[in-house]
DNA sequence: AACATCATCAACCGCCGCCAT
DNA sequence: GATGGCGGCGGTTGATGATGT
C-alpha cells in the first residue's frame, strides 16, 4: 500500500491556513459538502491535498466545535474514557461533543498525564505507581492481581507508601482467569476496590460524584485478553434507569454486606441507596453525562490511593445476574445511562451480588467474554453511544 | 530586557482498514 | 487475490505565546 496519491502533489501549500482558505473552504462544505474530500480542494480553489482540508475541517472550521479550554467535568470523563478505551482519541471524543480528537489527544499529553503523574497515577496503567511497585516485590500477591506484572511504569513515583499498598492486597478482588491477564481490567477493579476501601465504615456517605464514580466502574466491562467479572445491572438498576421522575438525590449510603457465601478475598459487595433528596443542580452537562460535576478528579479524590484501611466488604452478582450472552454495546453505556439517571435526579438503589461457587462454575466462566469477542463488541462502542455531532 | 524553558495547539506523517476494480 | 484510492486514526512535530530566571 503506497503512500496517499496527495503526497505526492507538488505545489501544495502546507502549514498554518490563512483565513482567505479557511473561508474557501468553509464556503464550498456549507454549500455543497465534502463529498469525496480529494476531490474539495479543487472544487474549493485551494492549494492543499484532500487530508488537510478534511483535518482543517474536522479540528478547526466545523461549525459544531466547541472552542476554549475544557471544562474540569470534561477533564474527567476523559480520564474515565481513557482508563476505559486508552488510546482511542476518536472514541473519546465520540463522548464528548463538540471535541475533537485532536484537541482531547493534546489535553491529554499536554495536562492531564501529568496531572495524574503528580498524583502518583500511571497514566498509561491508571494504577498508582507504587502499587506496581508492590506486586513486583511481593510475587505471591500476583495469583490476586492476576499476575499482571507486566504493567510496568518507567517513569514517575508514587504518592503511597509501601504499607499503604500492601493493604491494597487485602481488598478483595473477584477474577476469575480465563487467557491472558490484563491491566485494564484489574485497573477498574482497583479503582472500584479503592473506592470501597475509602467508604467501608458502617454506614457512609458520599458524594454521587463518587457515586458516579463508582458506578461508572462496575459498570463498564472491558480489557482486552480479560476475563472480568461483569457487572450487570439487575433489573432494580434498569428499572432505575428507565425510571422517568424520580425524586431527587445526590448523596447515597454505602452499605458494606456480610460476605455471605463469598470467601473475603472476592471482591467487595454494597448496598447504596440515597439518602437523601437535594435540588437538582442547574448545571447539568449538555451532553448528559453528570459525573464528577464541578469536581477536580485531582483535587478531591475521587479515588483515594492513598486510604489503607483493610477491606472486607464484598461484590455480589447474583448468578441469575451473568448474562449467557453478553452483548457489549449494551453494557458498556450503562455507565453513561446511569449518569443521566443520576442527572436526572433518579432515586435509586442498586446491589451486585456474586456467590463463589457461581464464579467458579463453568457456566459463569463460559459467560464471560474472550478477548475476540470483546474487541468485536468494542468497535460498536461508538454506535453504542450515538454520535453527537 | 534578554534568554531559556515550558505549555499549548494546529498540522503533518505514516499506517491501517475498507472498498472498488 | 492483488492493487490502488480513500478516509480515518494515532503519534509526532514545530510554531507560538506564556512564564520563569
């Protein structure tokens, strides 16, 4: 496959756009389209090869682009994304309207990598940095963390300490290994247990930004070469979902549950039910995703590395709960649904329950998802979704 | 004020997958 | 099946402005 036919044009103009092409440009899409965009330049009288005019477009002229710098609500929900899809700017910016790729891609490189390296966060991992450090020390830890040793940070320290990180073996974690391990889901898992860990008093409440939070990770299935426990919503979640006035709320109870049949070191397992109902808040995302409204994902720790207390909460899935077939696109916008909902001032309650004989049962191990499978359900993600522009 | 360094961002480059031939 | 055109994507570069020394 050779190189693009318009690299090969000579005479092209290259660089910065002037405005006159910007308006050439802009002129001939709002009148006639892009059509075929190698054929746009000529049609348009411009200089550039079909790729530049459909990158200038794209990233600067559109007319639905949203300019200036990005919200901290944005800054989040890229994080969240990128722990979730990495590396896919477009898909990311699928999420976020009015961004594009480009611009979410150099936020990323430019801010928020090194946002969280400062906190002591892999940005490539999203795994704290020390806690890499412990399960390489401590090699017993790995059959737990799913011997994933090979995520490995080269460069950055961490915030935690070392007993702080050790504890962080004592949360329970529900995998069951089918094929390769991989780092992105135990990432989820961490930030889910973290989560737990930092709100495993009796009864606590938080914040439904860290509800969101929360939530957002048990719902999202995902990991390449993975075999995740899958959180599915029970049809108390889905009937929350679909619930179209509920009464308000914003804080929730958290609930730790007797770990029943489930031996400690499964994962964590909750009761969270609001607690009660606050006015809505005005300032509602465009696009509907709610999550760490106004909140510094940096500043107010939205996942607390950095709390050591020991775990004994647990993660049920009922067995009922594992779907036989699980079709990714429509799990993994749960998250977003349940924003809105949550948005949308929704009351609700949710629980998750797994037994450990379910897991270990070759009907739950046959539910989960190959890698292939993962992959060909990830690339309907976008579609998933809906695009926004 | 001059220079160095950093941060940001637009644009380019090269690769890949899809599709038509 | 091979080839080439094309759109799309992610990584990288380079220009420019801001900030620090």
């Amino acid at each position: 496959m050779g190189r693009h036919s318009c690299c090969y044009k000579q005479k092209l103009r290259k660089g910065l756009w002037s405005p006159e092409e910007d308006e050439k440009l802009i002129h001939h899409i709002t009148k006639y389209g892009h059509g075929c965009w190698s054929s746009v330049p000529k049609l348009a009288g411009l200089q550039r090869c079909g790729k530049s005019c459909r990158l200038r477009w794209i990233n600067y002229l559109r007319p639905d682009l949203k300019r200036g710098r990005f919200s901290q609500q944005e800054e989040n929900l890229i994080i969240e994304l990128h722990a979730v899809l990495g590396n896919r700017w477009s898909q990311i910016a699928a999420q976020l309207p009015g961004r594009t790729d480009n611009e979410i891609k150099n936020l990323w490189n430019s801010s928020i990598k090194k946002k969280l390296r400062q906190k002591g966060i892999d940005p490539n991992t999203h795994k704290p940095f020390s806690e890499v450090e412990y399960y390489e020390e401590k090699p017993s830890a790995s059959s737990i963390k799913n011997n994933n040793h090979d995520q490995k940070t080269s460069e950055g320290s961490s915030d935690l300490t070392f007993a702080e990180s050790k504890n962080c073996n004592n949360i329970g974690i529900a995998v069951a290994q089918k094929g390769n391990p991989s780092s992105v889901g135990m990432d989820h898992e961490f930030f889910l247990n973290r989560f737990v860990a930092n709100h495993e008093t009796s009864t606590t409440s938080c914040k439904n930004s860290d509800l969101s939070g929360l939530l957002s990770f048990q719902h999202i299935n995902y990991g390449p070469n993975t075999t995740n426990l899958y959180f599915t919503p029970n049809s108390t979640t889905s009937a929350m979902v679909r619930n179209p006035s509920p009464p308000p709320c914003t804080n929730y109870e958290i609930t730790p549950r007797p770990p029943s049949v489930l031996p400690s070191i499964l994962a964590p397992s909750m009761l969270i039910k609001p607690t009660v109902n606050p006015p809505s808040d005005s300032s509602i995302s465009p696009f509907g995703v709610n999550k760490f409204q106004n909140m510094d994902f940096f500043e107010n720790n939205v996942f607390p590395w950095g709390k050591s207390e020991k775990l004994e909460s647990h993660i049920h899935v009922s067995e009922s709960e594992i779907p036989q077939d699980i079709k990714w696109n429509e799990h993994i916008q749960t998250p977003f649904l349940l924003n809105n909902s949550i948005q949308n001032q929704t009351h609700f309650a949710t629980e998750y329950s797994v037994s450990a004989a379910d897991w270990h049962s070759n009907e739950l191990q046959q539910s989960l998802q190959s890698a292939e499978v993962y992959s060909k359900h990830f690339q309907m993600l976008p579609a998933s979704f809906g695009q926004f522009s």
